[in-house]
C-alpha cells in the first residue's frame, strides 16, 4: 500500500502484481522463494529482491532524490526520517499487528484477547506521540517536507480505522491524512487496491 503509493507519487513506471492475501498466495512456494517471510510487498528492481515496506521506501527514494521526499544525507532531518520509518515499522507496526492478527502470536482465546488489550494500548501511546509531535511541528512527519515516513504511517493509519485505537482520531493525524487524501498518488493506489478512506 505505502511501495504502491510512493510508485505513483515517484511517477515512475512499474507493473503491479497482486498477491490476494485471502487465498494465502504469500503462502506459496513460489513466493517464499523471493520472500521468505510470507509477506507482502516485495520489490523487483534491476535484479534486486527487497522485502519490508520501510526498506522498500528507503531503497526507492535514495533511486529517486529529485523527487525531495527524502532529506539529503547531510540534512538535520536526515536522522529523524530514518527514526521515525524504523520505529514506525518496529514500534507502532508491531502494535497494529499484534491487534490485527493476536492468533500470529498466542493460540488460546484468553491469551490473544489480553495481546488485543494490551497492543490496543501501546497503539494509543505510539498516536498520542506522533500526535504530539505533529503538535510541535508539523503538518508532515519532517514538520514542512513531506516525505516517505509519511506514505508509511497512512498505511498503517488506513489499518486501523477497524481498530479500537485509530489514527483518525486525533486532530493532527486526521489533518495529515486529509492532506494526503488530497493527493493523486494515494488517491489513484486507493482506486487501483479497491479500497476507500472515509474521514
């Protein structure tokens, strides 16, 4: 989702190939053989195979530096964007998961009803420090510049409009999805993927 909006808003050509997570396809043999883990997106790219969706951002962005979605190496906000994608997908994403799939990790009803607790939790305290930080700087993740960290945290904001704990509940993750909902990019990944975001 985040790998499908960034192709879009990089306006570069790709093919888009799904992988219907419902018929367990990330499952096959054919498809652990490029990624181990089960998982999806994985990136094709003259010869190279990258899996993880904040590598995915990272790797296409250092591609693309004319596109100003990522802070120049020697910038100030270089070392807050690699913070905020890694603890966005070590932190906050972990959270989402835990809530979203609690069987992944405890197979009894009790013990997945307390990681649903206990990561409905964590996700309000990982919300209420983006949005503090917006609070002190934003509208973006990187205060003025929109960046890659950006497209990452409305992916995993899109997953829990069904969670008891969701992003679109605080005024100023709210105000950040509403600006990037008003982009081509998002909006043409949303077309593409079937799906909506009602704020």
């Amino acid at each position: 989702m985040a790998t499908h909006a960034l192709l879009e808003e990089l306006d570069v050509e790709y093919q888009l190939v799904e992988i219907d997570l419902s018929r367990q396809m990330q499952k096959t043999p054919e498809y652990l053989a490029i990624n181990p883990n089960g998982k999806v997106p994985t990136l094709f790219h003259n010869d190279n195979i990258i899996y993880e969706s904040a590598a995915i951002l990272l790797y296409l962005l250092d591609q693309h530096p004319e596109s100003s979605l990522s802070p120049m190496t020697t910038s100030p906000l270089r070392g807050r964007y690699y913070q905020s994608l890694l603890w966005m997908s070590n932190t906050l994403q972990e959270a989402a998961n835990r809530w979203a799939h609690p069987e992944q990790y405890c197979d009894n009803d009790a013990g997945q009803k307390s990681l649903k607790l206990h990561a409905s939790k964590e996700l309000k305290r990982c919300w209420d420090v983006i949005e503090n930080d917006l609070d002190k700087a934003g509208p973006w993740i990187l205060a003025d510049s929109l960046s890659g960290a950006d497209f990452h945290l409305f992916m995993i904001a899109y997953w829990s409009r069904r969670y008891e704990s969701r992003a679109q509940d605080y005024p100023k993750l709210q105000q950040l999805l509403k600006n990037l909902l008003k982009r081509n990019s998002i909006q043409t990944m949303l077309k593409q993927e079937g799906l909506s975001f009602e704020l």
